[in-house]
C-alpha cells in the first residue's frame, strides 16, 4: 500500500535535506537536485506531490537514506 506524503511532511524532508547539503533556500536545493525551482515550491505547498523520483534524487544527494527520510517527514505526524 502507496503512503501519500502530506505538505508538513514534504516541508519535512526537504528542510532535512537543506540541512544535511547546507544550502540556504529553495533555489538553492532546487540547484543541487537539479530541478526547476518551481518544483520545490510546488512540493511545499502541496500542488505535486513528492514521487519516488524525487525522493531517489534526493537520497543520491544528500546521502540520507530512505529511512532518515521516513522518519524525519513521521515527526510531524500527531
């Protein structure tokens, strides 16, 4: 069963992955996973939701794995 990602969830992994690259800002990070800066804006308010590609990208990046990221988007969960 697909779990949806949520856009606190989505904000989530991306501020971890900011973090773990160290990169300041959105246009920022969008250049380091080599996508359009409106991707990212679109992923933190929620008009695209965040598919495996991006998560994959994401991970090669920034050498977080698959489960860092799960847990840092399940702290926003109540």
């Amino acid at each position: 069963m697909q779990r949806q990602i949520s856009t606190e969830q989505a904000n989530a992994i991306l501020d971890a992955v900011m973090h773990r690259l160290k990169v300041r800002n959105d246009r920022q990070l969008s250049s380091e996973l080599g996508v359009k800066p409106p991707v990212i804006s679109k992923l933190r308010n929620g008009h695209q939701t965040m598919g495996p590609a991006v998560l994959v990208r994401m991970m090669e990046v920034s050498d977080i794995s698959l489960r860092e990221l799960v847990a840092s988007a399940d702290m926003t969960r109540d």
